[in-house]
C-alpha cells in the first residue's frame, strides 16, 4: 500500500485530494450504515487516518458530529466518555490509528479502545480497525471491535486474516481515492460489484429455451427432499433454457406437487444419459442411507467421464475419486469449512487458518476443478491461478438451505453455453448475487428465510 501511494506521489498525484477523497468514502459509508441524520461521534488520531476522518465529518451533518482530536488519550478517554452520555451517538467513527501503527498499545490506549468496545454503539473503522496488524489480523495489544471497516485502495491482509473478522465486521473497500492504477499483483484477489457490468451478456432476440442449456439435478432422498427444491429454484434463478430434477423415488410425490417450471422424475438406474444435459449438478439432500448404490455410481461416473461440466455439492462430495476428470470438461465443487476438512482429511481449524492453500490442495486433489470454498468471504479459484474473496453476504446466510440455493444458482449458470466459457467468471457472479440478495434482504430489517433468498436471487446489480 505504501508502494502503491509512493508510485501516485511521483506523477503528481495529491495527498491532501486522496485523503479528501478517502474521507468522503467514510461519509458515504456512514450515511448508508447510520441514516443522513445520526449523531455521529468522530475519533480523529494525530495521522493520516485523522485526517481522512476529519474531512469525512466535514461533509456530515454539522450538528450531528462531534469530534475529539486525540493527542493524549487519558483525556481522549475522559472527553469519550461523557459524550456517550450526553450525545447519545448512533455511531462512531474510528480513525484513531492506521496502518502505521508498528508497536501495542499501551495501557491508557487500551483503556480508550475498550471504553469504545464497551459502549454498544457500532463503529465504522477507517482503513483499519485501530490496534489491528494489518499484516496478521492480530490485535497489538488491543484493537477496536468495528461493525464495518472502510478500507482504501485494496484489501490488507490482516483485514482477511482468520484472526480478523471479529475485529474488521463487515469489510467494504473504497478503490476510487485518487491513486493511480495499482501497479501490483496478488494471488488474492477482492471481488467487486462493478466486476459484472454487463454480465451476464444480453439474450440475443432470436433465441429459445434450447439456446440457454439443459441442467440435470440430482438432487433429494428421504427426510432431505426440501434441499432438492431449494436447489431447483436457485437454477431457475439463473434462467438455464431447461431444468430437470431426478429425486429418489420415495420422495417423488413431495417434490413434484411443489414443482412447475422444472421437469421431476424419480430416480430409476440407466433411464438417462448424462449427455442429454448441458450440466450436471449432483449433492443437495442425498444424506438418506437408504441411497441405492446406482446413483453414487452414477455420479462418480459423470465425474470421470462426462463431456459436460458437473458441480457436486453436499453429501456427493463424498462420492468422489482424487484424480484427473475428463479433459476439457469443467469440474466444479461447493465445499463448506466441514466438507472441505473431511476431503483432505484435516480438520476444520486447518482449513480456516489458510483458506486459500485449502482451496489449492482441493483443486489439486480432485483434478485441477474449481472450488467454491463457502463460508465468511467465499473464496473462488482453483489450483493455479487468481484467487477470488467474496465480499458480499452477511451471518444470516448461515441457516440450512442457502448452500442448496447457491449450488442450484451456480449450476444454472454454467448450463448455459454460452457461459461455459470462463467458469470462474459465472461463479464469481453466482456468490457475488447469494450474498447480495441476502443483504438486501437484511436491509429490509426483517426476518427472512431461504425461501426468501431463492425469490430475491440474481435480482442485484
């Protein structure tokens, strides 16, 4: 980051115009988080984090800010205090330390920073939460609790650490502050919403159900017959041409009489050919022991040897070989934290401490697929190449059924020919839309539930 600013200094960039810029970013995102009108108590450091805070609050509501400019903090402490009673803030804005901060805070900085975290009011971070290590994600003795961070530029890694999340909340990245086009590379990579202008691309006029491909479902058993109907409307959310649904045969009549727009039949041994479908997706509710063995054999069988693209998600993922796939046929899977520690054989501790050298070794595991790694900050990719993080989402996706929904809405995308292209860009899409149809939901302020998530789903841009 430092590089990266030095770079913008040398061609003539300004200081004081990046910093107005960062600082109208923070008062975007506390207009958006807290209301036009909230009392907004401000915490301004001797740094450039200061100075970013100081120009937010001077495009904020005037009566509506009080600032303390920390120099001390024994009386920054005292000052605090009293304004949480008097003024009552609904938010406060954290821009005591930035990324500059290179030793723990000592004990009357932790005493300010907890009096901050005791208070219940949330907290907006400005780049980073103050007394995190934007390196490790560890607190340096210390480190404000925030409900959302505001960072510039790019992410930091302490930002994405497993560590972080407690500290960070939710994690926003400002990108337009003036600096000039970023002149590094990383294998991580943040995902942003203006990454799908345009896409997916227009429907040509002259088109029909059979330019948009067929998706085959594998999909619900006995006492799990719900996740295959959650599946289906999360494809039928990405507009594939044609969806059908195979279910064990003892949960036909269930999923039928709540089925319109896709095609169910029961599960019957050699009665289909997986080349009838564009794409395959295999997993979502196949937990009943009483399983016949034809359909595992089935789905390990599309995995070796299809020509089509297959997604395998859930209780399928146990079905499969290590191994190279067919070539030139795209394999993708849909692990969560659990399922991904089971494949490798590690725990679920392991997994979390270094996502993406998890997502590697999965990759690599099973043939070089792609690999959807769910959980806080999905992370997309697979073994070479970029790697993608999530930002979108918010705690409430964390409720049975959301991945049925995300692997039925991945599966319907990469049916459709004319997506089958570039995989990771159509997955990237489908976990940028399951988070974002969750958060506009929960900016509805009410209670919803996966039904719900499968109506909204696709809907954001």
């Amino acid at each position: 980051m430092r590089a990266w600013e030095q770079a913008s200094w040398a061609v003539g960039r300004s200081e004081e115009a990046v910093m107005r810029a960062a600082g109208h970013a923070v008062a975007e995102a506390a207009r958006r988080f807290a209301g036009p009108d909230a009392s907004i108590l401000v915490l301004a450091g001797k740094g450039h984090n200061g100075d970013d805070v100081r120009f937010a609050a001077a495009e904020l509501s005037p009566d509506k800010v009080r600032i303390v400019n920390v120099t001390e903090p024994v009386a920054a402490a005292a000052e605090v205090r009293e304004l949480l009673v008097t003024t009552r803030p609904s938010l406060i804005i954290d821009g005591l330390f930035g990324i500059g901060l290179n030793r723990p805070l000592d004990e009357t900085w932790r005493v300010l920073v907890e009096l901050v975290n005791a208070s219940n009011v949330p907290v907006l971070a400005v780049d980073v939460p103050s007394g995190l290590d934007a390196d490790t994600g560890e607190p340096m003795g210390a480190a404000i609790r925030a409900t959302v961070t505001v960072t510039f530029g790019a992410p930091k890694m302490g930002l994405v650490r497993l560590s972080s999340p407690g500290f960070v909340g939710r994690l926003e990245v400002a990108t337009k502050i003036g600096l000039i086009e970023c002149p590094h590379r990383a294998e991580l990579n943040w995902t942003l919403p203006e990454d799908f202008i345009g896409f997916p691309p227009p429907r040509p006029l002259a088109s029909h159900k059979g330019t948009y491909g067929h998706l085959g479902i594998i999909a619900g058993s006995l006492g799990y017959h719900g996740a295959a109907l959650l599946a289906m409307r999360g494809a039928l959310r990405a507009h594939p041409g044609l969806v059908t649904l195979h279910v064990a045969e003892n949960v036909y009549g269930p999923v039928a009489a709540q089925t319109q727009a896709a095609m169910v039949r029961p599960w019957l041994p050699g009665e289909w050919e997986l080349d009838d479908y564009s794409a395959v997706l295999a997993g979502p509710g196949l937990a009943s022991r009483d399983l016949p063995p034809s359909l595992g054999e089935a789905v390990l069988r599309a995995w070796r040897h299809s020509t089509k693209l297959v997604v395998v998600d859930a209780s399928a993922l146990d079905w499969l070989p290590a191994g190279a796939t067919h070539e030139g046929a795209a394999r993708v899977i849909t692990p969560h934290p659990g399922e991904a520690a089971r494949l490798l054989g590690t725990t679920i501790a392991s997994v979390q401490a270094d996502r993406a050298s998890a997502l590697r070794e999965l990759s690599r595991k099973f043939g070089g697929c792609w690999v959807v790694l769910k959980g806080h900050q999905t992370l997309v990719g697979r073994s070479k190449g970029d790697l993608f993080i999530n930002p979108s989402g918010n705690p409430r996706l964390a409720q049975g059924g959301s991945g049925d929904v995300l692997a039925g809405y991945v599966a319907g995308l990469l049916a459709q020919p004319r997506l089958q292209s570039d995989p990771l860009a159509a997955l990237r899409f489908a976990v940028w839309q399951h988070g974002a149809a969750a958060d506009y939901l929960e900016r509805g302020r009410r209670a919803w539930g996966v039904e719900d998530l499968a109506v909204e789903l696709g809907a954001a841009r």
